[in-house]
C-alpha cells in the first residue's frame, strides 16, 4: 500500500496518483468486488474527507467526485450496491460524527465493503414526520438497555444486519429532549421483522417489532438523552446523492417518455405533445440544477439548492410516469405483476409503466414529505418564522397521541 | 472532461461586475426613480445609461478592438440580471444585445463601435415578440438602397440613433443600416412601463446593406437567440427582486398577531417559488455559456444548435418563473401590493411582457421538439 506521510498535501493529481497506485496493486478486472472495496477502505479512498483509517485521508470533501471519477475512468464502478443506500448515506456519517473509536472501527468497513446491510429504525406508526413524537422504550438495566415499542415503513429490514435506531429513554421531558440514539443488531432475540405490502404490490419496506430487545450501551451513539440531535446528522445526510460525474440530458426517466414518443408515431396527440415538451423542459432544468450543484460543491461552495433537488426530482419523477401511462393508452391499462414479493432494490427501469407510476408516488412521502421540505426550505433558506408550535414544553407523555 | 460542459457557476470577474452594476442601480435608478420616470415624457433613462456604459456595460461581449470590453455574453448576462432587479429603462436589449448582436453576425464590426461606447443607441427593427426561428421578415422593402414599409413593436427604438433593419428585396433579404433621423419613430401606449416601444416607418429612407442572403437570415437568426438567451438572465433578475421582496415582507408584515410568513400557505408558496428560480439560475447560466461559445466560435454548428437549445429552453422555463413570482409578489403583498405607489406592478408588467418578448414559452417548446427530435403530432 501506498502511504504518503500524514499531512502531505492532498489535491486531485495527488489523488489521482493514489488512485492509479491501487489500481495497479488491485488489478479491478481480477478482483473481486469486496476485495477491491475493502483495499480501497484501507487507502482512505473510499471516502477521503473521513479521518485515515477510517475509508478517508482527512481531505476536503469536494475531493471525493475526482477519486470517484478517476476509478470509473479506469473501469471500476462498484455494483449492486442498491441496497446499501442506508448504511452509505446514513448510517455512515451518523457513525462518523458521534460513534466512539471502537464503533468506527467496528462498523465502518464492512458497511463500506457491503458485507454487512443496514436499516433505519426512525419511523413509527405514531411518528412519521414529527419523528420526535416517537414512543419506542429503551431503560437502562445496568450495561444493556432493554427496547420495546414498533417501527414501520422500514426498508431492507428484512436483509439488515444493522439498524440506526432511535428510543424514548425519557417520557417525563419535552419529546426532543427525552430520545437516544442505538446501533441495533438485527439478529437480536426480539426483533421481529415482518413484510408490509406497498401499493406497486410487492414489499420493500416493513413492520419491525421489537420486543424486550436487549442492546448494550456499548452500541449507543451520542449521549443519552441527546437522539435528537444525533437523528439530525443522519437526516441531513438523507437527500440526494450528488455524483461525481455529469449527467447527461434525458438522463432520467423522461428518456422512457421520449423514447416512446420518437418511436411510436401513433400515439402522438397535440396535446401530449405539449405535456411531454413541458416536462422535457422541466426534466432539463432539473439535471441543470443538480449539474450546477455538483460545480459548486466541486469548488467547495455547497449552496442549498440540494435541499431542493428530491423535491424537485420527485414531482417530476411522478408527473413523467403519469404522462407516460397517457401516451401508451391502451397499454397504459397494463401492469406487469402484482406478485407479494421482496425486490432486490428499487430499479424503475426494469419495470413496467404502471410501476414507475405507482413507485414514484412514494418518492414525496419517503425521506421526508414534500410538505415538510417546503417547511425546511422557508424556514431555513429563507428564513421565515417557525409554526406557532403547542409540543415544544410539554412533556412527552403528556402529548395527545 | 469534455471541453463542451458549461461553466454554471459565476466567476469572480462576473460577480464584481455584478456588484458595481447594482451599486450604480441602486444609487441612480432605485424603484421610487424608476416610477416617477415611467411617468414623464421621457422614459429611457440615456443618462443612467451613459454612466453603465462607462463602466463597460454597453459594450461586454464586443471584442477590444471593435471599441468594446472583450468579455463575452456570459458577462452581458449577469448586468442582464440586474437590470431585471431593478427594471432600469435603459436600451441594453434593443442596443447592446440585439442590435450589436445583429451587426457582430453579420460581420458589420465597424458599425458597433458606435453602440459598444454608449455614444450611440442602436434598435433592431423588428417587432419585439418575434420568436428566433420566425420566418425572415417582409414587413420593409427594400430597392435602390432605400427602404419602405413599417415594423411594430420595436424596442428601445424611440432612444435609437442608428436602426439595423432586416428588409427583402429584389435581390433577396438583406440586412440594412439606417439612421434614425431617416425614419417615422412612433412611440406606443406598452404594458411594460419601463420599456418603450415603438412604431418604425420608412417611406424611402437611405439604407447602407451590410449583409444580404443567407448570411443575413443567419446573423438575424443568431441575434434573436442571443436575445432570447440574454432575456432570461433578465427575467431571472425580475424573479430574484420578487422573491426576495416578498420574504422580506413576510418577515415583518404582521396579522393575526404574527408575521404572515409563518402561516404555512404563504411559506409554501415562497418555497416553491425559491426551488423554480434556483432551477432557472442554472437554466440562465446554461444558456448564457452555450450563446458565449457559439459566439467565440461561429464556425462551430455544434455549438451553435446548443445555443439554440438552450436559448428556448431557458425562454421556456424561465418566462413562467418569472410570472409567477411577479404575481406572487403582488397577491402576497396584498393591498399594498396593488398600489401604484409600490413598485410590484414595474416587476409583473415586465414579467409579462418579457413572457411574450422573443417568442412565448410555448413557441419555444414548439422549437425545442424541432431542435431535440420530439416532433409534433402528424408528423413522423
Ligand atoms: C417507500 C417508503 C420507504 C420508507 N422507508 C423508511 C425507512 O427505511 N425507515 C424509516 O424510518 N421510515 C421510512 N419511511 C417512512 C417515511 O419517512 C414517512 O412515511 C414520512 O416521514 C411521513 O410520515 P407518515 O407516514 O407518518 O405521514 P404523516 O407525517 O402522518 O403525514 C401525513 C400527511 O401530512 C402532512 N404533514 C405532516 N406534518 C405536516 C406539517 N407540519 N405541515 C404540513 N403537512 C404536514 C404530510 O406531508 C403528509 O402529506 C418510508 C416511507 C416510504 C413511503
């Protein structure tokens, strides 16, 4: 392994460099994938601006779109990696920001490498997006904490070994102030994790029962008494994925609407013309937002237009899939299968138009309602007051439910 | 990296040009100027715009030795935008964007010396609503070097010195200069009080032809793509004093014994209105680098069709964006907001004019499903 002394300057040609050494240690080709991934943890390149020996080098993160386009350049890029999303997007920087030096050590890798799956246990059928109104138990007894309560809408349950998890351990203080923060072990005796049938007929997420769960406090992130806090950094990291490489126009699925409209003249309306060119445009200037935001955040100037980007990309997601239903007419009428099953991930692509359709509907509930981004954008970007809130000094307990 | 992706974000040179433009802006031609202006007899400000041009702004993408700046049109977009943040009436789209662009197409370097200094104001005699891939005008004749016919609509013309007229002839269409003195200029009653139009005749006037044939088609063509392009960087600055006129409003104006931007209609409505314009900023960039390039190279077709493509998309998103923040600003002001007295109505007259200017946005969607393969019904 290459190793440059601590605090020698890291730009993108020393990058590069670093790249090029492991790839060349690693051949990518021969590899195998988790090998590769883990060899590639171990050289801090999986994602530089993390400390060393923990995937990254301590360098700025605007840094990691060149180390990722350099390993696509010379023809690495990871795979099946849908159902990591969670333990990547969330868990990771969670875990980062408040884990202590025995967590990271533990939990990093393998959730880099993809040998070990994660969840996230924030929603309950009585808190979804006033996730601090959550009532699952967690009470001290002695080094362990023993849960009880139920999540629901919980993706990847089913294939997790992990869960990031947030309890109640105080009911008798306001809600935000009563919360702490676990890594729960999906393996545990008393979780039970059982599937919840989505509307696209199959069942991506589910019910999870916890039940006299025995977590020990070696496994709790952040102090206690402080899950809000902590459950802040993991929602903040839960938006879209900025890339390292442009993407290209007719990128997403108005490419599916644009195909069907080039290819199949007798379906052509002047009326759906029109409805396709609008979100032709609107498609556009939703991949030129995100192209300027990856410019910005390249440059190091993170602007708070990514708070808008999964607002923006679910509407146009679910206005696409509807248009396309129209345009096929008769075959709109069609759905692939309704079949109860587990899907590997969700890829739109492969799937019918009835699905895209359905699926999208999902995309302005999941990682927070539409409704609550328009809140966070008036209120944080631009600055307008906050709701007359009712909740803020009433003990947890005392809350109607 | 490939070459061709578009610079999105605004550099440093850019941003200090936008600074010392909006200082002048705000210092000479603040909102209560701008009304008391559109109310006297003369509402192009050609003082304001002698000291903009003093700092360059009349001249941005004309090279050095054609007696301009040398920067290019992403440059002339960002003064664009704030010209639109404060609805100046000055003639940058009749002079400096459309009737320089014309002349720098058609090759007529030595006749844009005059614009690029601000010494003079030029208009491009075409009707203001005319889209860019409008059929080449006959509304002039053009025989023995003179000129007959009228145009409607022409911008910043009633400022005009020197008119460049597209004309058709016996020899085909050309593209012509004329002084102004040689014409019948009318000014007309316009929606947008801050930017005049007028009616342009010419009963024989002396014309000198700088381009003719498919060379003059092609120079109109480009002018009105850049036009379209740069319009949006306006319509950009329009939205941008909505939004940010409205929020502050909100902030402070109180009812129900609490500031109205607390109640949640009223904050969606902003945030919504924040995501469409952050959209269009990148929709503005996009255009304003894709018609620089076209500019630096004209050889390039490739760089010229995305000039296109991105002019209409930019027409298309933008001008909606632009509306609907004008009329937000006006319904969330409430009665203030329908006064005279406030300046929202300068902002939504504007917006609603530049909506139509160039072309609408459904004309170019139309465009656009020429330009990217998505044609109309009935055709296959
Ligand atoms: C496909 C999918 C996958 C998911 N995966 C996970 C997961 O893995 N882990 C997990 O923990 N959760 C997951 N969720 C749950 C998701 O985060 C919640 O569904 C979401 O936060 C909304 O909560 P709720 O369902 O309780 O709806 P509610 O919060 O009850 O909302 C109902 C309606 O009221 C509106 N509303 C609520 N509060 C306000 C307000 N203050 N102002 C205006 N309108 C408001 C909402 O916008 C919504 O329209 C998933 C959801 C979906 C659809």
């Amino acid at each position: 392994m290459t190793t440059a002394p601590a605090g020698a300057s890291l730009d993108a040609p020393a990058l590069r460099r670093r790249v090029a050494a492991l790839v060349e240690t690693h051949d990518p080709a021969t590899t195998d994938q988790r090998e590769f991934l883990a060899a590639r943890f171990d050289a801090g390149l999986a994602w530089v601006h993390f400390p060393e020996g923990e995937g990254g080098l301590g360098a700025p993160r605007a840094l990691q779109a060149v180390v990722d386009q350099e390993f696509e350049r010379l023809g690495f890029v990871p795979t099946g990696r849908e159902g990591l999303v969670i333990g990547l997007g969330m868990a990771a920087p969670t875990i980062l920001a408040f884990g202590t030096p025995e967590q990271r050590a533990r939990y990093l890798k393998p959730l880099y490498t993809g040998e070990e799956v994660w969840c996230q246990l924030f929603s309950e059928p009585g808190a979804g997006s006033d996730l601090a109104a959550l009532g699952t138990r967690a009470v001290r007894d002695g080094d362990t904490w023993v849960v009880n309560g139920q999540k629901v809408w919980t993706s990847l349950a089913h294939r997790a070994d992990f869960a990031i998890l947030v309890t109640r351990t105080d009911p008798d203080v306001p809600k935000h102030k009563g919360m702490t923060y676990f890594v729960c072990d999906m393996s545990a005796e008393g979780v039970d994790v059982r599937p919840l049938r989505q509307l696209t007929g199959e069942a991506e997420f589910n019910e999870v029962y916890l039940t006299d769960v025995r977590i020990p406090d070696s496994q709790r992130l952040g102090a206690e008494g402080e899950g809000w806090r902590v459950a802040q950094t993991t929602l903040m990291n839960e938006r879209v994925a900025i890339g390292g490489h442009p993407e290209p126009r007719e990128g997403g699925l108005i490419a599916v609407a644009a195909h069907i409209w080039r290819t199949r003249p007798e379906l052509r309306t002047p009326g759906l013309h029109d409805a396709l060119l609008r979100l032709w445009v609107e498609a556009e200037a939703a991949r030129l937002t995100k192209e300027r935001l990856r410019q910005q955040l390249a440059v190091g100037q993170p602007g708070p237009e990514g708070s808008a980007a999964k607002f923006a990309f679910s509407r146009l997601n679910q206005e696409i899939s509807g248009l396309e239903l129209e345009l096929l007419g008769e075959e709109g009428l069609l759905y692939d299968d309704w079949t109860f099953r587990r899907p590997e991930g969700v890829s739109l692509a492969a799937r019918s138009p009835g699905f895209h359709y359905l699926r999208s509907k999902g995309n302005s509930i999941e990682g927070g309602t539409s409704e609550i981004l328009r809140n966070i954008i008036a209120e944080r970007v631009l600055g307008l007051p906050g709701e007359i809130r009712v909740d803020k000094d009433v003990a947890w307990k005392d809350l109607p439910k | 990296m490939s070459e061709k992706r578009l610079d999105l974000l605004y550099t440093e040179v850019e941003q200090e040009l936008r600074a010392s433009v909006r200082s002048l802006l705000e210092d000479k031609s603040p909102p209560s100027a701008v009304l008391a202006r559109v109310e006297g007899d003369q509402v192009t400000d050609t003082a304001l715009w002698k000291e903009l041009a003093g700092i360059g702004v009349a001249g941005l993408p004309v090279p050095e030795e054609l007696g301009g700046a040398g920067a290019s049109l992403r440059e002339s977009a960002v003064v664009a935008e704030e010209l639109g943040r404060s609805v100046a009436p000055v003639p940058f789209l009749g002079s400096a964007v459309l009737a320089t662009a014309a002349l720098l197409e058609a090759g007529a370097g030595d006749d844009v010396a005059a614009l690029a200094s601000g010494e003079a104001v030029g208009a491009l005699a075409v009707p203001l609503a005319t889209p860019p891939g409008a059929a080449f005008p006959e509304a002039v004749r053009a025989e023995d070097g003179a000129l007959s016919g009228t145009v409607t609509g022409v911008v910043d013309a009633v400022a005009a010195d020197v008119l460049v007229v597209p004309a058709a002839g016996p020899e085909g269409p050309g593209l012509y200069v004329v002084e102004a003195a040689a014409a019948r200029v009318t000014p007309v009653v316009t929606l947008d009080l801050t930017r005049p139009l007028a009616e342009v005749a010419f009963d024989g006037s002396a014309a000198r032809r700088v381009a003719s044939g498919a060379a003059a088609q092609e120079a109109l063509r480009r002018a009105l793509v850049t036009g379209a392009a740069l319009l949006s960087a306006e319509q950009l600055g329009v939205a941008e004093w909505a939004l940010d006129t409205t929020v502050a409003y909100a902030k402070t104006r109180h009812q129900f014994g609490r500031p109205i931007g607390s109640f949640q209609a009223v904050k969606h409505r902003l945030a919504d209105l924040w995501v469409a314009i952050s959209q269009a900023r990148a929709v503005v960039r996009s255009a304003a680098s894709a018609a620089a390039t076209a500019r630096q190279d004209p050889g390039d077709a490739e760089a010229a069709r995305e000039a296109e493509v991105n002019a209409a998309l930019a027409q298309a998103f933008v001008s909606g964006v632009a509306v609907k923040a004008a009329e937000e600003a006006v319904q969330l002001h409430g009665g203030i907001g329908f006064t005279w007295e406030h300046p929202a109505h300068l902002f939504l007259k504007r917006a609603k004019s530049d909506s139509i200017a160039l072309g609408t946005a459904d004309r170019h969607r139309l465009a656009l499903g020429r330009l990217v393969d998505l044609p109309a019904a009935g055709s296959d």
